[in-house]
C-alpha cells in the first residue's frame, strides 16, 4: 500500500491524468501484493521514463522477487486463476492498467515484472 | 572514595585493578566525556535533556557501568541483570528516548564514545604497570560494552514496537465506526487503507451491527479509500455477501471516476450490488427500498 501511495505521487508529479495515476497507483498495488502472497516479499523499482530531450514520456515499474517463480506464465495471466483462492484478475488486471507489460520467471528463482505507462503524449511510434 | 576491587593482591601486589585505575580517574575521564558529548549536543540542543540533566544521566551511567566492572570477577563479564541498576537505567534512558524519535540512536552514541574513552584509559593505565598484557582487560571491556549496548538497542526496539502496537489497535478502534442511519438502514463510510486485518474488523463489526439493528439496507461508503484493488475489492465483496446472508441488501457509493475505470480494466465485477455514484444517492435508495423518502417539509399555510 505504501508502493500504491508512491506509485500515484509519482505519477501525479509526472503530469499524468487522475485516472491514469489511480491505475499505475492499482497496479503498483497489484504487483506489491501478489509478491507480498505469493513470494513472501520483493521489490519494486519506479522510474521516470525521459525521450531523448529530457522530457517525461512515461513511467517504467519493475516488480522483482526471490520467490518460487511462476511455473505456467500463460495460466497465471489467466482471468480467474489463482493459487492462492484470491480473485485471480491481479496479474492480467495490471497488464490491463499499463501500456507495457512483459513478465519472466524462472521456476524456483523469482518473477521479475517490467511495466510502462506512457504519458499521454505519447511517443509518436507507438499510435 | 574506598579502594574495593583487589581481587587477588599475591598476585599483583603492585598493580591496581582496572576498576580501580578507573575509579581513581573518575573525574577526568567524566569531564572529557562531558566535553565531548555536551558541546555538540548544545549547539543542537536536544529535546530530550537539559546540559545538566544529561549530565546526570551520563555521571549515573559512568558509575554504574564502573562498579559493575568493580564488583564482578576479573575473569568474567558482569551480569547483566534485568533488575540491576545499570539495566533500570537504560532502559529509563531508553523511555526517555522514545519521545523523541529521531535522536533515537543518542543512548547507543554515548554509550560507544564512552567505550572508547574507557578503552583509551585502559592502554595509559597498562603502560604504566606493565605486568599485565594490555589485550585481555580491553577485550573484557569491550564485550561488556557490546552487551550493554546490545541491552539499550533491545530496549529501544521493544518500546518502540510496544507504542507501534498501540497504535494499530487504536488506528483499528477508531476506523470502522457502523452508524445507524435510520431504522433498518446501516451506514459504514470506509475511511483509509483495507488490508485483511481490517476487512475482517470491518465485515465483524458490520455483521454483528446487521444482526442487532435488523438492517434491511447497509450503505457502504467508498469515498475514502484511496485505492481500490482486487484484494480490496475481495474484502469488500465477501463482506457483502455476508451481509446478504443476514437479509441486508448493500448499497455501495462513492466509488470516484477513476476507481470505476481502473475497476473494469481489472476486472472485477460487483456483480448486482446496487452501486450509486455518490453516498446522498445512495442514501436516497436505501430510504425507498425500505418504503420511505425526504420530502420537503408541508408549508403549513398551504395545506
């Protein structure tokens, strides 16, 4: 929860829209939690994406942990599947909220989640 | 001052104990521990002590750390009691401390100027007698003094959990207020951060207050909390249905633009729960499901 509050003062700073923020702000929440469940903890990194001119273009979030990993990606990104009799919508719930969203996992070594939210200005290329 | 401490006077019959050396020169090393403490602290000028009081403090600690060391065997560590002074006075300082929480490594910052005060005492005491070798008393020294500062950071680590503890549970009292809004209609405004401890105080307190007012409608209002998540949105779901199994429909409000939105992308689902935007809708809803409604009072010049 303190990652969510962090998540949403940061998107604010950056100039990002109320709803915009609140759904970086969920997914930091998303993320946090299901590290807290399912791997006993882990971290996670916030940063300001900047284009070359230094302007604020996004915000990357990294989600890392030590846990047992994910051992089907595909199932787990699955709306309604969940280990641990939670709702099961975290994961592809937060995919939804960001732009990007790639995740890996070694089995027995730990999940790591990388997460952009682009400003609204977008980058040309990517509309 | 009387001479205690010779432990085994055949054995060194020319030597005085460490204690003793330390004792002689009580008021030196005092002093130059005041001068090294006290004027750095003056020009910050803690909370927590007078210049005076904290001499006090640093005099009580000087000499109960040196009788400790005065009374226990040479070859042993002296006990560190629970009940003895030197533990009573820490822990005091410790209490002291507590109020005052960014100086909260003070007590630890003084007890280790001290050590090295007494450490350097310890080398001039040695190369005057020059029977004993210099590593043993230092090395006794020194293992005291990490037990006593072991003893002062375990102090400060409990009482400082001892008050977060406390105020969890007062956090808890004070968040998860059921108002009876009108008869059979139950209002509960969440405030803050859900998280299971609270959900589950929550669905307790509401439950209990469905039973005993016979609620045919609960509001819940979400207008305070910040964030909305799956596992906010769980909590909330199953106290729902809880209450639904009391015979209480739930209406829930105050959930803003954004949280609607971040919901669906989500998600979840509130399934037919009755949601209105804003809790003076929801209010309105709750009256007319149980029959009733504001009106605007007749005038009574017009009947």
């Amino acid at each position: 929860m303190q990652a969510a509050r962090a998540a949403r003062q940061m998107a604010e700073h950056l100039g990002f829209g109320r709803a915009q923020a609140y759904h970086v702000a969920t997914a930091a929440s998303e993320l946090t939690a299901n590290m807290a469940v399912h791997a006993g903890g882990g971290t996670l990194h916030l940063q300001p994406l900047t284009d070359n001119d230094g302007s604020i273009i996004g915000l990357e979030m990294r989600a890392e942990d030590q846990g047992p990993g994910i051992p089907d990606l595909d199932l787990a990104m699955t709306e309604g599947y969940s280990t641990a009799r939670r709702l099961g919508c975290g994961l592809p719930g937060a995919s939804r909220l960001m732009d990007e969203f790639s995740i890996s996992s070694t089995f027995g070594q730990g999940t790591r989640i990388r997460a952009i939210k682009w400003c609204r200005h977008r980058p040309v290329d990517r509309s | 001052m009387p001479r205690i401490g010779i432990r085994d006077p055949t054995r060194m019959p020319m030597t005085v104990s460490l204690s003793q050396h330390l004792q002689t020169h009580r008021d030196e090393i005092l002093a130059e521990w005041f001068a090294k403490w006290l004027p750095a602290d003056n020009s910050g000028q803690p909370g927590w002590a007078s210049p005076a009081q904290t001499r006090h403090i640093m005099q009580t600690l000087f000499d109960q750390i040196l009788s400790a060391l005065t009374t226990a065997p040479p070859d042993q560590l002296p006990d560190l009691d629970e009940q003895a002074p030197l533990c009573v006075h820490l822990r005091h300082l410790a209490a002291e401390q507590a109020r005052n929480p960014e100086q909260a490594t003070d007590p630890l910052r003084l007890l280790f100027s001290l050590r090295q005060l007494l450490l350097r005492h310890v080398t001039a005491w040695d190369r005057k007698s020059e029977t004993l070798s210099m590593a043993e008393p230092m090395l006794r020294l020194d293992r005291y003094f990490d037990r006593i500062a072991l003893f002062a950071f375990n102090s400060i680590l409990s009482l400082r959990d001892r008050h977060i503890s406390e105020q969890n549970l007062s956090l808890m009292e004070l968040s998860t207020p059921v108002l009876r809004l009108w008869h059979q209609i139950l209002l509960l405004p969440l405030v803050g951060i859900i998280d299971t401890g609270r959900a589950r105080q929550i669905a307790d307190h509401l439950l209990e207050a469905i039973a005993r007012h016979e609620a045919r409608v609960t509001v819940i209002d979400l207008t305070g909390v910040p964030i909305i998540d799956t596992s906010v949105a769980q909590h909330i779901m199953k106290t729902i249905d809880a209450a639904r199994l009391l015979g209480s429909r739930v209406v829930l409000t105050g959930i803003s633009p954004e949280g609607a939105q971040t919901l669906t992308k989500l998600g979840i689902r509130f399934g037919d729960v009755i949601c209105r935007a804003s809790l003076r809708a929801g209010i309105a809803e709750a009256l007319m499901i149980t029959g009733k409604r504001i009106t605007a009072m007749e005038d009574p010049a017009h009947p």
